[in-house]
C-alpha cells in the first residue's frame, strides 16, 4: 500500500527505489542518492520507519520485501533498484540468513523484472565465496548467484566493515568501552588458532585484519554504480584504506569515546570457542542474549582485507581514513 499514490507513465529515468531504506547502511544511501540528483521510492515497513526519510523526493511503499503487491508498486516504472536487506544475526519468528538473503534477493530480481526496472545494485559483504565457511558467507553467495543469473544490468558490492556513529558496531563498542555492556571488564574480538603440525605444541592465536569502510563512502559507490555502465555486470569489493589489527581499531574507537575507560584493553576470545557457545546458546533458546552468533564468530577469525584499486578505477572510490573520521564523529555515537 502506497503512503503517497504516484503514477509510473509519469516517472523519469531518475527514480530508483531501495529496499531496507530505513536501515543503516539504507539511511546513509537515500541522502547520498537524493544529492546525486536522484528521487528515491522507498520501501518501508510501518510509518514510523518511514517518518526519517521524509522528504518531497522520498515516496514510500508500505510493506516489507515478501508483500508481492508493495514490491510491485515499489519496482513499477523505476529506472533502477538497490537492494539492501540482510541481516548479521539470525533470531527467531523466521528471521534467518536464508529468507532474508536468499528469499529478499529472489523477492527483490522478480519485482525489478517485473516493473520493467533494468539496473540494480546489490549490497553483499567481503569475504563472500563458494563454499564459505559459514552459513552467512554461503547464502550471500546464493543470492549472489541469483543476481548474475538476471536479465537486469547489475552490479555487486563486496563492503568490508561498515563504520558510522549511527550504526550498530559503533554502538556496541561504546558499550562495552564504557562498561555499560558485557563483558565490562575488556574489549572483545575473535581470534583464529594456528594449530603446529608438532601435535605436542599448543595452537597459536592469529590476530585477524580489518578495513573499515566508512558508510558514507559505500553510500557513494552506491551512487557511482548506478551513474557507471562500465560498473555493468561487475563486483566489486570496498574497503577504507587502512588495514588494522582488530586490537588496534577497538582501541582507536576507545579512545576516541566519551567517556570510554582508558584502561580497558582489547583481549581475544578463540572464534572456534566463541562459535561453539553461540550454537549451544542457540540450542537452549538463549542465543539472544549473545551479541553474536555462529556465522559472526567464525568471520570474526578471518582477514576481511581488500585492494580497491578496482573500484577506485571503475567507481572513483577514494575512502577516509578510518582513525581520523571515528574521532571527529566519537561524540555522536
């Protein structure tokens, strides 16, 4: 059901519409489409979501991704769609990486080829593969595939970790910097053990490598993707510039905070550890209670590093510096 009616003969070739508008990452992408000069059909799941995209550019479509008639009315007469739902966590009432990224995507391709829409954007993750690891990795690829398998002119985003003071990792280290969330007493972060081929020798911690990307940066090559027909048919991985150890960027954010507890260090956790106590929660019901679950644990273990040099070509992607931005912005989180 449409909050505002619009007639599709009436549109011009500026209208994209975006799924998971009102999502972080969607939030940031909806202001960086509108000043690119584009008018944004958004797809929402109540007025309240919707009431933080208000804006005379903004249509929005009530409903969610599976409600076949909003994805119809959401895709009819657009230009172009991006695609942004999926989750990092599964949790209960069906909300699992399958349906939400599988059956979103499958959604989302039949809506774009039934409304006549010929360009689409894809928001993955870096890291996906054939055969990840993980149940993430693995049904970010199967949407993947869908997506090549279109007839729509499409391009995949790969973003490493995605940064913002409005977003949920920020959110949740300041939680645990300021001893206001659990554990209370250290900044966690997973590890991968390097086992010897001496089967008397312990197995050894490996520090793992992130490159945060800004999300205003992944917003804008949201924006180069859809204005580039050279991005056409292409993936294309993204990061910031900066490669940091994982105790490096908790201790960065740390202190940069407000309020953050200087003395909190960053300590590791196995991710082989962190992954069996996530599917033993998950067993019992009490899988809500941990701010992370299987997949992340084992993702958390991996260097989720990059070049950009093709996107930098192909989308002028030129990222900022992760240290810097995080404290220019410490106070908003």
């Amino acid at each position: 059901m449409h909050d505002e009616p619009h007639n599709p003969a009436a549109l011009n070739d500026r209208t994209v519409c975006v799924t998971g508008a009102t999502g972080f990452v969607g939030g940031h992408t909806v202001r960086a489409l509108l000043a690119a000069g584009w008018r944004v059909r958004a797809l929402v799941r109540s007025p309240e979501k919707g009431a933080a995209l208000r804006d005379d550019r903004v249509e929005t479509v009530r409903g969610d991704v599976f409600d076949a008639g909003a994805m119809r009315d959401l895709a009819a007469g657009a230009a172009a769609m991006v695609h942004l739902i999926g989750i990092r966590m599964e949790r209960k009432g069906g909300v699992t990486f399958q349906r939400m990224h599988v059956e979103a995507t499958r959604a989302a391709l039949a809506a774009a080829e039934a409304g006549g829409v010929r360009r689409y954007v894809q928001m993955s993750a870096l890291g996906v593969r054939p055969n990840g690891p993980c149940a993430y990795y693995q049904t970010k690829h199967e949407a993947e595939t869908l997506v090549r398998r279109s007839g729509l002119d499409w391009t995949i985003l790969r973003p490493s970790l995605i940064h913002g003071p409005d977003g949920e990792f920020m959110q949740m280290i300041k939680g645990w910097a300021t001893a206001k969330a659990p554990p209370f007493l250290f900044l966690p972060y997973f590890e991968r053990l390097r086992f010897d081929p001496n089967p008397l020798m312990p197995p050894k911690g490996e520090v793992p490598l992130a490159q945060p990307v800004a999300v205003q940066d992944v917003a804008g090559a949201v924006c180069a993707a859809l204005e580039r027909e050279d991005a056409v048919g292409e993936i294309f991985p993204l990061g910031g510039p900066d490669v940091i150890a994982w105790p490096d960027l908790l201790e960065t954010v740390r202190d940069a905070l407000p309020g953050a507890k200087r003395w909190m260090a960053a300590m590791s956790i196995p991710g082989v550890v962190a992954q069996g106590v996530a599917i033993g929660a998950a067993a019992v019901g009490l899988d809500g209670l941990l701010p992370f679950g299987p997949s992340e644990a084992v993702m958390g273990t991996e260097d989720n590093v990059c070049s950009n040099e093709k996107a930098r070509l192909q989308l002028g992607f030129d990222p900022q510096p992760f240290a810097p931005l995080v404290r220019a912005y410490a106070a908003q989180i």
